[in-house]
C-alpha cells in the first residue's frame, strides 16, 4: 500500500475532534453559511444544498469545506481553524433531520 493511500485511508477514518454544536451555530452564522444552506441546513436549489438531509463523515466535511466544489469559496486554517470546523460539524450534526416522505400518513 502506498503511503498516500495509507494516510488518505487513516484520515477518512479518523473521528471527529469533540466539536461544540451550540458554538458551531454562533461560528456558522457568522460566517455566513447561512446565506446559502439556511439558518437551519434546509439549503435551496438556487443558492446551496441541504445540509441537514445527508449525514458525512467528518473527514469529507472537512475535505470539502478546505477545497469545496462549484461556488462554495474554500474555508481554509486562516479562515477557519480545525476547532471551529469540528465545532460546525457538531451543529450541522445537530440538525434535524427531515422527515422522510413515507412516514407522513397523507403521502401512504
């Protein structure tokens, strides 16, 4: 196994650092991440997804959150430290979840 893949391996399963939900949602607002995914993960299609719909791994948070895709700009350690990352995974973590569309007896 080559070394890269051996540390991409052990990162990916890495746990997540004890984040702090209620200062990850202080921390998550005044970013702004709000802006695009909603005061409470909802997302919209024209500004950005739901965060509240499909847990990650905290590994990919934080991959996506240092090197984002499409229009998310990257957060990286000068703009947001480890801590204060961990800190909104526990809020994103904390949200709940939506209910799923069999459950609701007027959709059976």
């Amino acid at each position: 196994m080559s070394v890269v893949l051996l540390f991409v391996t052990l990162f990916m399963q890495t746990p997540a650092p004890r984040g702090n939900a209620a200062d990850g949602k202080v921390l998550y607002q005044k970013i702004g991440c709000y802006q695009c995914h909603g005061l409470e993960g909802q997302g919209a299609t024209a500004t950005g997804p739901r965060l509240s719909q499909n847990p990650i791994t905290y590994a990919r948070f934080m991959a996506y959150i240092r090197k984002p895709t499409g229009e998310m700009p990257p957060y990286t350690e000068k703009v947001v430290s480890d801590q204060q990352a961990a800190d909104i995974f526990a809020f994103i973590q904390s949200l709940p979840r939506p209910t799923p569309p069999e459950s609701i007896p007027l959709l059976k």
